[in-house]
C-alpha cells in the first residue's frame, strides 16, 4: 500500500445486503439489513439407509419424551440395548425400497426442498427479498439450531417457525417447537419470533385435499367403494391426557367429506404406524383395509392427509404393508394417493397459510 494513503474503508468487504448502523463508530463490524424468515419444519429423515446413520437417527428420534414419553430409568436400557440393535437393520430396509438414490436422499427431503423452493419463489413474488425462506427438520439433518442461525447470521430480526403438520399432536408440532425454542436459547440476539399454529381446518389445506381425490379418481377406471383417510396413529393415552390431534383427524375427514359432496360414511378415519405394546387410537388403518376386503369392499382407496409430503409412512407402510393386508384380505383394486407435497394448490395454502402469520410483520421496519 503506498505510503501516506489511508487503508480502504472495510465496508467494501461487507457481504451483500449488509452496512453499518447510523452514527456507529469506524469500526464496528457489518450489519446485514433486517430481514423476516420463514423456517419450515418436517419431521427428519436418516442420512443414509445404512446401520449407522440409521441407529444415529433413530436414537434422536425415539429418545424424545414427547414422542415416547416412559421414563429414562426404562425406557434407555430397552432402546439402546434391544431396539437399536435391530430395528435400524429392517428400518433401513424399508427406506432402501424408497430411496432416491439418484439424489441420494429420502423422498421426504427431496419433497421437503421441491417444497420449500416453490414457497420461497411465491414470496419473493409477493414482498421482494425482504423475507428468506428456508426448512429444517426436527431429527437429523438439517437442523434446527444450524437454521436458525443462518438466518440470524443473515439479518433475521423476526422468525416466523411453520411445522409442516396440519394437525396438532405433542409427538409432532410440539417437539418441533420444543426444539425451536432450544435452538432460540443459544442465540445472544434472539429474533422475534411467531410459531404457526395447526391449519387442519384451513379451507385452502381442504380444498387441495379434495382436489387430490379429485383427480387420482377422475383416472380411475372405477370409483373405489371407499375412501380410507388413514392418518398417523398415537398411543390412546395422549388423547386421554388431552391431546387435540384425534379431534383434528375427524373434523379433516368430516370437512373434506363436505367439500366433495358425499354422504356420510363414505369416508373412513382409521390411525397407522402403532409402536408397542399399549392400545393406540383406532381403527387401525392396516386391520381395517383388510376387513373392508372381507365385508366385500374390493376396490378402495387411501389418502394420508396428516403428512404434508411422502415420506416412509405413505411410501412404503400404506403403499406396502397395508396396501398386502388389504390385497391378502381379498381385495382386488388399492389405490393411494398421495400426499400433497409441491402440488401448486398445497404450495397456495402454506404461502397463504404463511401471509396470515406473518401480519403486521411484513412491510414494518
């Protein structure tokens, strides 16, 4: 540098976006602009089908009290001795029949990122760069704590948290909050923060539900007998202890029964993936498939409306398991459809899900 030149202003190295508060001292260090973000929130997913990444993943997962809710002194010994020693040989090989191995991912991340890319193009579409738009997940990768604070580090000053389950249960919208407001304690400049409430009753989340019958049946080559909307089961005591997310599930069946016009009883609630050896809520989805085969409804179909994208529940529990109880029951037609993933009328509802939350956010400075 030549003598008597002052050394260049440290402002032309501030990342774009960035600049320094009014009145600050020379050297104080960059500031990004303020910013909102939108951290979208699924449940998780392993890094790979294999034992190890599987057993780090599973451990996460039902290490959670809120997910199993026995005490540590019990519950520990059981899991880690037994459980994960077994369960990540057949889980991953379940997740091995899904697998996209072109990406080398599971569905429900490749879903995930199709569906966080879309609503993040309809915001931008409708308030500019002034909201980021990213996703976590609650087990695995990425996480919660990484995301947040990618988005504090690039000017966040409000947060907006969105668990992508329609209903809520404690096993699932709370967890991923729980973890959220962990997240938020490590942070020396916390954000202003709003958490999305369940939106099973949303008319735009019933509207696209009921497109998505409409149209998997309209390519049909006959209507199914019934309609089984088969949602993730949770153990009977949750309920009993206050727990909303079964009275959600019936009212999502009686809306979307509603919308489409039909009568009552055309369409069935039943609950999948039981875990243990407690009573769970009922009709199983996997038992009840396989008496509508003997009581002479041959030709059915499935929908999952509490999952917002595929993931190994839909993919290879109903479109496997349940969809061979039925078929080995006598049942001749065995149709899923899926769930609404990046479809355009889900990606309208979260966006506009999203707008309602973000009131009084978006524009104030």
């Amino acid at each position: 540098m030549a003598q008597g030149k002052s050394a260049k202003p440290q402002a032309e190295m501030v990342p774009p976006g960035a600049g320094r508060l009014a009145h600050a001292p020379g050297d104080h260090p960059p500031v990004a602009r303020a910013r909102i973000g939108v951290l979208l929130a699924n449940l998780g997913t392993p890094d790979h089908y294999s034992y190890w990444p599987m057993r780090r993943y599973l451990n996460e997962f039902l290490s959670d009290k809120r997910v199993i809710d026995y005490p540590s002194w019990k519950w520990q010994p059981l899991l880690q001795a037994i459980i994960l020693t077994k369960r990540p040989f057949s889980s991953g090989a379940n997740y091995k029949l899904i697998w996209n191995e072109e990406l080398n991912e599971s569905p429900l991340m490749t879903i995930t990122k199709a569906q966080t890319a879309r609503i993040a193009e309809a915001m931008a579409a409708r308030h500019g760069d002034a909201v980021m738009v990213d996703f976590c997940m609650r087990y695995g990768n990425p996480s919660t704590e990484s995301k947040l604070r990618a988005m504090v580090e690039a000017g966040c000053e409000k947060v907006l948290f969105f668990p992508l389950y329609p209903h809520y249960a404690g096993a699932t919208s709370a967890t991923a909050n729980d973890q959220f407001f962990r997240a938020l304690m490590q942070e020396r400049r916390q954000p202003a923060v709003r958490t999305v409430p369940e939106y099973f009753d949303h008319p735009l989340y019933i509207e696209a539900l009921a497109q998505s019958v409409e149209r998997a049946y309209a390519a049909l080559p006959r209507r199914p007998d019934v309609l089984v909307a088969s949602y993730h089961g949770m153990p009977k005591r949750y309920l009993m202890s206050g727990d909303p997310y079964h009275c959600h599930c019936a009212k999502t069946t009686r809306l979307l029964r509603e919308r489409l016009g039909w009568d009552k009883g055309a369409i069935d609630t039943t609950f999948q993936s039981v875990f243990g050896p407690e009573e769970w809520l009922k009709p199983y989805t996997v038992e009840h498939v396989a008496e509508l085969a003997r009581q002479g409804k041959k030709h059915i179909a499935v929908i999952a409306p509490a999952f917002s994208a595929d993931c190994i529940e839909t993919l290879e529990e109903i479109n496997g398991e349940i969809r061979e109880a039925f078929e080995h029951a006598g049942g001749e037609s065995f149709t899923y459809i899926p769930c609404l993933n990046d479809d355009a009328a889900h990606i309208e509802a979260l966006t506009t899900i999203i707008d309602e939350n973000l009131a009084g956010w978006v524009g104030a400075r």
